[in-house]
C-alpha cells in the first residue's frame, strides 16, 4: 500500500518536529509491505504575511485530491489581532470535515500516578464556528459588545460520541490482546462532559445525542456511560485521572481538558492528537509553535511521533502504529534520552535517533 | 456596625456548611465593634420542587432591601433537564448585578507546591447570559441544532479588569504588612486569560478592554500585566501554579480554571469565593450540594468560612476577615483536625469547633 502523506510544518517548532514524523514513517520496517510519498505543504502565520493566505488554496486542495493524510505541526498566534488572519488548523478541520480531534494522554514513567485516557473532542463547531460580531451602543446604554455563537448540532455530537465509543471498545480489544502495558481500565467507559446546568439547550443537546449514541446496539451493555460537568471535571481529572477511560467533549471544553490532561503526564510534548475525518485523519502534536525554544534544537519529537502513529491507526495501519508507539514507550521508559521539557538534556535529533533505533 | 446577613443554605451539604458561616459571625471578639443579624432566606432545587421557582422573589426582595450581604451554600444540579428550573446562583449573580466572582486558592500545608493566587472571574455575561435556541431542521439538511450566545461587553470587561487589579494590589499591601505568612510574589501581577486567537472579537474585546483598564494611572507602574490563552492557562497552572497573583477571566473560562486550581490545594472544600457587586458581596463555597456525602456531617466547613471571610473583606470589614482567616490556616497548619477529603476523619462539627476556638 502506498500513502501519500501531506507534511504542513507550519511555524516554530512545527518546523523542528514534522521532519521526524517523515523519518519515522521512512524508517519503518518494509515488512509490514507500507510505501510513503510525500508533499510538502504550507500553512500558518508565516505563509500568511508573505502570501496573505494563512491557509493557502492549494494546501487544501493537494490535500484534498492527492493526500491519504498529513502531519501538521503548529502555528504561532499573532500577540496581537491581526487584520484578516485567523487559524489555518481550525479551517482545516471544517474544509476536511474532520470532525474528531482524538487525544491519547498517557504516562508511561511511573514516578507519576498513571494515566491513561483518550479524550475525543469534537471538531468542526461550537464556539469554532466563528460567527462573531461587534455591536456599538453609546455609553449610556452600556457601551460597545460583541457576540459568538455556540452552535451545537445533533449530528456532530452522535459523530463524535459514536466514534468515543468506537474508541473505548478498540481500547479494551488491544489491552485484551495483552499490547498495551499499563491498564488501569477494566470495562470500556465513556465520561460526555457538557455544562447542561448552565446551557440547558446546546450542551443539553450534546448530552442527549451523546447517550443516544451511546445506547446504539454496538455499545448496549458493552460500553458504560457517565457524565460530568465541564468545571467539576477539570477538577477530577487532576485528583482521579485514573477515573476515565474516554472523554467525550464539545470543541472548546476538550481543547481545555487535553490541556490540563497534558498537564498529569508532565508535558505537552508527549501528547499527540488527530483530527479525523471519513477516510482521513491528520496528525497533530498538542503543543503549539513554543517561541520560546524556536530554533533551538530541543523540542521534543515524541508528541509528533505519536501524532503520526496515530494518523496511521485512522488510516487502519494499527500494526504500523503500534510499532511506533512501542519504540516511544522504549525511550520513555529506559529515561535516558529526554528532551529538557521531561528535565533531560537530549536535542530533538538525539531522541528521533533514538527512537528510530528502536523500531 | 450592624450588619444584616441573608443565609440561603440552599440543597446538600449548603445546610449543613451555611450554619457554620453564621457561627463564626456570631463568635468574632467583639472588640472588633460589629454585630450581626441574620435573614433565612430559601434558593435551589428543592425549593423550586416545593413552590415552582428556584430563586423566590423574596429572597431576591429581602437581600436587596434589607441585607448587607449573604451566604450561599450550594444547589443541587437535576440529572435530567427540568422544565423551568434554572440555576438560582446564576440569576441571582445577574438580579444583583454581583459582577465579580473573587477566588482565592491558596495552599496552607507545605507538602504541596506552594500556590497563593485569585481568580477574578467576570461573573454576569459570556455564556452565563443564557440566551439559547433549538432550530429544527430536516435531516437531510442536517438535523436539529441549537445555539447560545457568548456576550462580552466592554464595561464587564474593564469592571472585571479593574477589581483585579485593585486585588493585585492588596494583596501587595497585605503581604508588606507581614500579615500574610506564605508570599511566593514580589510584584502584583495580573494575568489576563482569553481565547482570542480563536474569538478575536468577543475575547479580543475582553483582552482589550482589560489590557486598557490595567493601564489605568493607578495601576501604572505598580501592576505588571500579562496575557494566557486560556487552554495553556490550564496546562500551565498545573506546572507552574507559583507563575500565577490575579488572574482575570470571562466567565466560564473562570468557572473551569477555578474548580482546575481548587484541585492543586488537594480540596473543593477549602476553596471560597465571593459575588461581589457595588457595596454587595455575596460569600460562596466553590463545592457544590454533594449529594454522595450529603447527611453525613463530613462536610468540609472551610470553604465556607473563608467565604464568610471574603464577604466581610468586600464589605470593608477587613480585620475580621483577618481573624477568620488566621483561624482557618492555624486548624490546617496543626493539621490534626481535619474532614475525610483532606485525608483526616474529623466532622463537619469538629472542625467549626476548633476553628472557632482558635479565633
Ligand atoms: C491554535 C488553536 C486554534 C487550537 C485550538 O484551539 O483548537 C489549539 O489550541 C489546539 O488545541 O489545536
Ligand atoms: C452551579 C453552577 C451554575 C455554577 C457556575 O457555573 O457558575 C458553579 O459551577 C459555580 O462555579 O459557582
């Protein structure tokens, strides 16, 4: 099978991590009969002020007509608003319609409490949808406002809670098969994370397709169900992470909790997520362009390692992926070669190498 | 000084840490020259499944006319949408114009990192306006759908901005003076939250309208400002919590970031806020009803009477407020006397006791 994978390293460390993503997927071993083509793409803040376009037509289209997946690496945010710029990933994922954003957090080292939960984010709308508008009113009358819309859909929240549940049940299959090496989880559990108290419509209506979705057949008396209100879980999640297995979340309260979930594991440079579509996915590590480190050398590969594992399982090359995973774990858990944000000394190039030398 | 204090204990364990609040009023030393009455006052769900509204007329009438400020405990949540039943907490903030939520997370016990910080959380509009829609539209055009508006306006904005700042200030004050035993800050800091780099004009607004309010003469020179989308916001409180003096946000980015910092201090129990509002203040334990430990008497009374504290402070009583908290931090700093979600075995009633000995 030949793939064509789009690489959109974006801005910042994006530059410094996507290049591992093609190594890795180069190094593979030919056994498993996987050929990769490439195409190299442009997005984000820097595209924007030489071409104007943060997401170039034809990045979408090559994408689109030619791509099997891609790997996007982050974009910096203007510190200021800037005229006629807005986020290229969160276009990407309406244009694609890739309406998944999957994030595995999990620890591997154990001097921490072990985690090990996927959070599945819905992608395309809620407060994403960017309908915003400003309204002037003269002081007396309370002065200048500015609105959003939260849009929430019954078919985006079944979508998203059908492929959680989808995802809980994969789970349980591979820590059956004995592949995974921590397993906190016993029985396949879905948590829907809404704020019904307060938005008894939308996120009432995500609750309730959520459960629909998950009393479909293929989850009855497989799949549990819990809910939890978006604040008392950002609580929860820090004081009994082992708690969740999969998390089920409208677009904005997911970016928050992968976050803080990123958070218990000690880093964002560990966490990998996906945006997923019907037959596509994109791989996309969670941390963002760290201006910080640009250019540095230290950045730490691992969270776009992952993402690229992770697009292969949307892809259905789960034997790819976990290949890739086991290296990962390999080099987690021998300690040796980290990066500076796990408090190790080793650059971006000496834990790719690493890594590759344990496929 | 008299000062008349509306109770409103609300469902679950609000009954059972609202009279707690009442008893340490009633216990200040009265060389401090105030006296307290009380008004029972009735909000939540029972009341609503008693007399069909959640927050009776009355209760909103006899705080407005006659009290000087007020305890509430908390409400319990219906599982299931109910028709016309809505948070009582949420209409009152709004009925009295409370547009400050203040609350402070600071650990006592050292075998944490050390964390001293408040969120200011704006606490009248953004998703909390509650004006929400269901449209109904044929599958094939893609189904039912629902919207909220997000509202930010300007003088929210700059009144949230600038009790931070005022608060940041303080605290500076506060710390010189020695009264304070943990100071992990030099220079009063605020930290502005927002998610403008995907909402440029409702957070956009809320960041500019911030940014110019701590530019203000008073705050020049004497606060220094800082910006944190709120997803890194989540992430970085985790890692860095010391990073953090005042932070200033829109509504439901507070509502999640303070439950998320109420779990770094190892409790919702010990985690107070304040509604406050012009010459108005509202104390407010950040836990809710409970229901799991409800009729127990384990309830952990602090948060309670450290909201009582704040109360008193926001009505100038600041030296009483003063005594509460030393009361407070001198029962954890033993650590002898403590409830079960401390890890202690203590009741709800022991607690009060020591505590109000030590006043
Ligand atoms: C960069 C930003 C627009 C994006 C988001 O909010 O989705 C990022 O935080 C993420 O989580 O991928
Ligand atoms: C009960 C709920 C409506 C409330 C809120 O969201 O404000 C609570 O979470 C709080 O933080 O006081």
């Amino acid at each position: 099978r030949v793939l064509r994978i789009g690489l959109i390293p974006g801005d910042g460390i994006g530059r410094e991590v996507i290049p591992a993503g093609r190594r890795i997927l180069e190094a593979l071993p030919s056994s498993l009969g996987l050929k990769f083509e490439f195409s190299d793409l442009h997005a984000g803040f820097e595209t924007f002020e030489k071409t104007g376009a943060a997401l170039p037509r034809r990045t979408v289209d090559v994408l689109r007509g030619e791509c099997d997946g891609a790997l996007f690496g982050a974009v910096s945010s203007p510190s200021k608003a800037v005229k006629g710029y807005s986020s290229p990933i969160v276009a990407l994922r309406k244009e694609l319609d890739l309406y998944a954003n999957i994030r595995p957090v999990k620890s591997v080292r154990t001097d921490r409490t072990a985690i090990d939960l996927v959070i599945a984010r819905e992608n395309t709308e809620d407060l994403y949808v960017k309908e915003e508008k400003t309204f002037e009113r003269p002081a007396s009358e309370g002065g200048r406002y500015a609105e959003a819309i939260k849009r929430i859909s019954e078919r985006a929240s079944t979508r998203i809670a059908t492929i959680a549940g989808e995802i809980a049940l994969r789970r349980q299959k591979i820590r059956e098969a004995g592949s995974s090496g921590s397993s906190i989880h016993k029985q396949p559990l879905v948590t829907i994370t809404h704020k019904s108290n307060v938005l008894s419509k939308t996120d009432g209506l995500f609750r309730e397709a959520a459960r629909a979705a998950l009393s479909a057949p293929q989850f009855q008396g497989a799949v549990a169900v819990e809910e939890q209100i978006v604040d008392s879980m950002a609580y929860k999640l820090f004081r009994q992470p082992g708690a969740y297995d999969v998390i089920v979340a409208p677009n904005l309260y997911g970016d928050i909790l992968s976050d803080a979930a990123a958070a218990l594991v000690g880093s964002l440079g560990l966490v990998p997520s996906a945006n997923v579509g019907e037959g596509f996915a994109i791989g996309e590590p969670c941390h963002g362009s760290a201006p910080d480190i640009e250019g540095k050398g230290i950045a730490n590969p691992i969270a776009t390692l992952r993402s690229t594992a992770l697009m292969l399982e949307f892809l259905n090359e789960e034997e790819a992926a976990a290949k890739i995973y086991a290296a990962v774990d390999a080099n987690l858990e021998e300690g040796k070669l980290l990066t500076p944000d796990l408090g190790g000394k080793a650059t971006t190039e000496e834990v790719v190498a690493d890594i590759l030398k344990r496929l």
